[in-house]
C-alpha cells in the first residue's frame, strides 16, 4: 500500500509531459476481389484494364501519433508516424511512408512538416462510401495525391471553418523525359490552399493546388511530364444518423511540357442509409471525362457493411464501370464494360 501512495505521489510531482504517452493505432483491411475488364486510374490501353482475382491489403496501416506540452506553455509539440503495411505478403515493400509528420501547436493553429495528404484530397472528407476499397474514389479523381516533402498550416477551428495551406518543394524532380524534361528545384513547386466547413449536418469543402506530374499516355508520347493544377468542391448532409450524401466535383488541368493542356473532369455523388444499427447499406456513382484526351470512365457501386464490433466491420460491394478512350490517332483504342466484386473484413485498434 505504501508503495502505491509512492509510485501515485511521485508521478503527481512528474511534469506532464513526462506523462504523456504516443497513442499506438493501426487498421487492418483485407478483402477478396475479382476485377474484370475494371479500371485502376487513368486509361491509356487494355493494360490499364485489370482482369483477376486478388487478395488485397488495401491501405493497412500502423501508427503512433501524440502531442505533448513544452515549458513554454502556450506551445506544444505535434507528432505522427504512419506506414502502409502490406498485410497480404505480395509486395516487396513492406512499409510505406503514410502521413509522418514533426511540428508545434499554437493559438495561431499548426504548423508541420513531413509526408502528408494534399489540401484537395484532405476535401474529399468522409464523401466516398467505398474508401480503401477497389471502388475507391481514386479510380475517377486526379486529385488523391499524398505529397512528400511538405510543409503545412492548418488553421484553429473560427465556429466550424478551417483554412489549410501547402507547400512542398521538388529537391530537383526530373518531370517527364527527353527534351520536355523539367528539373523541380523551386520551394513552392507544389502549393494548395483549402477551407472546409464542418457544421452539425454540413460538409462543405473548396481547394485548390497547383503542383506536377508525369504520365504514361501514347498521344504524347512516353512517360511525358507536365503542370498539374486542380480544384475540387465536396458537399456532404447527414440527415441524423441513418442517411448520409455528398457530391464531389473536380477540374484538373494537365499542361505537358512541350504539348497542349487538357482538362479532365471527375464527378462523384454518394450515399448512405443505416437499415438499423449494424447494417449500412451504400451507393455511389463515379466519373470522369476528358474530350482533350477522348477518355471516358463512369463506376456505379452498390455495397453493404455489417457491423462486428465496436472495432470490427465486413462488408461486400459490387461496381459496374464502363471505359472509352479512343484518341484520334491511336491504335491503343479501348471501349470496354468492366465488374468489380469485393468481400472484406476490416478492424481497427
């Protein structure tokens, strides 16, 4: 009993932030899916197309993250680190660097720097049903981006408003190949700036980042690299809850150096509706179109979640997607109707 009262006296006299401990996290999600003819990004050609079964991780993770008081007690410093981890065993890379990041909180709001998710893909917000799935968003936006090297400023909350910015310089990124090739070596060679709106039963988000890229597409040429610039405006309304919507729409513009721009646009509206406290059942619909580059992806999916446990949930989807890129020119035409299938188990601790 003495010791106790001790042990509780002595940690009573410890500053907090001997107290303080990192929060240890991570989500296991692995599914069985079968894929036919089904789009995974971008399509250029058959290639892009996948037809097979598979075992996926999709976006396992680990993580320890916590903040902790300084002797100026006005400031306190951040932290996180988080890796993808490949559950399923068929990837020579382990370990992948998620949002790490090192920086200090303040009244003025935070300021960090490390691996972290772009401003437009922080406005996705909890809009896509099918997150960290085959029928991920991903397939149809341009803007899911995680940008290394960053530097941010999150904003404090002004009643619900928080205003981000972004910057990430390319510590000399050759972009593209050949003549067109461009070294980025400038601080602000990718930059974003956002403000999201999270009231009682409103999502509402607008950001903006201009920043670069490289692609893979046989009218331009290979591997061509170029400016990327992007704007999304995300609006979801939870009616309590048993349903949920949002609507995503997205405008990129691709600049190849040394070729004409073209503009993609990605459009996303999304549902929800809680059957009863452990069944969800979900939909949404998925597209993008570009006349510039004469590509058309459109995904309708249907899906359902059970509810385990407090931390364990499966679910089962099912995606119909139809693909169309015939540039002039082009001997790599596809017009193609895919299937997607998807079981999983997720749990998080």
């Amino acid at each position: 009993m003495k010791k106790t009262l001790m042990a509780a006296a002595i940690a009573a006299a410890l500053p907090v932030s001997a107290l303080a401990a990192p929060a240890f996290y991570g989500k296991l999600n692995l599914s069985l899916d079968k894929t036919r003819d089904y789009p995974q990004g971008l399509v250029f050609s058959e290639e892009d197309l996948s037809d097979a079964w598979f075992v996926s991780s999709n976006n396992s993770r680990l993580g320890i993250k916590g903040e902790e008081p300084l002797i100026n007690d006005r400031l306190s410093v951040i932290y996180q680190m988080e890796v993808s981890y490949d559950a399923d065993g068929d990837s020579s890379d382990t370990f992948g660097t998620r949002n790490s990041f090192l920086g200090l909180n303040s009244a003025a709001g935070k300021v960090f720097a490390g691996r972290y998710d772009s401003v437009v893909k922080l406005a996705e917000g909890s809009i896509d049903q099918f997150n960290d799935t085959v029928a991920d968003m991903d397939v149809v936006f341009l803007g899911q981006r995680r940008n290394s090297n960053t530097v941010n400023w999150q904003s404090p909350d002004f009643g619900g408003v928080t205003v981000r910015a972004q910057v990430a310089p390319g510590e000399e990124e050759v972009v593209g190949t050949g003549a067109n090739a461009r070294t980025q070596d400038g601080l602000t060679d990718t930059w974003g700036l956002s403000a999201t709106l999270e009231a009682e039963a409103i999502y509402a988000a607008l950001a903006y980042e201009s920043s670069y890229t490289s692609i893979d597409f046989a009218p331009f040429g290979p591997l061509i690299g170029g400016d990327l610039d992007t704007l999304r405006g995300s609006f979801g309304l939870s009616l309590g809850d048993s349903a949920q919507f949002g609507a995503i729409v997205e405008r990129s513009e691709f600049d190849p150096y040394g070729g004409d721009e073209g503009d993609l646009m990605s459009y996303l509206l999304s549902g929800r509706f809680g059957l009863s406290e452990r069944i969800v059942l979900k939909g949404q619909i998925g597209m993008l179109d570009s006349s510039d580059l004469d590509l058309d992806i459109k995904m309708l999916t249907v899906g359902a979640d059970y509810t385990l446990g407090d931390q364990t949930t499966t679910y089962a989807l099912v995606s119909a997607s139809d693909t169309d890129f015939d540039p002039v020119g082009s001997t790599t035409d596809v017009d193609e109707s895919g299937m997607a299938f998807s079981v999983g188990l997720i749990h998080k601790f």
